[in-house]
C-alpha cells in the first residue's frame, strides 16, 4: 500500500472516531490536534 494511503485510512479512522464524541469542544480541540500531528508528519518526509 502507498503511504498517502496508508497515512489516509489512519487518519480517516480517528477523524470517525472524533466524530462520534458528543462534546463539541472536545471534538474540535481534537481535530485541531489531529491537524497537528498530520502537518508534523508531513514536515518528516
């Protein structure tokens, strides 16, 4: 599998997990984070 695909599902999965959370704050505090994490990633390679 290509990693833009492999780095995708991972982070599909924890996006649909985040939306499950009922407290919006919570959830967006989570994306921004999730946000984070994906652009430290990319800066790697």
């Amino acid at each position: 599998m290509e990693y833009s695909e492999r780095m995708k599902e991972k982070y599909m999965t924890k996006i649909d997990k985040i939306n499950k959370i009922d407290d919006e704050d919570t959830r967006v505090h989570l994306k921004l984070k999730l946000m984070a994490d994906i652009i430290n990633e990319l800066d790697k390679n």
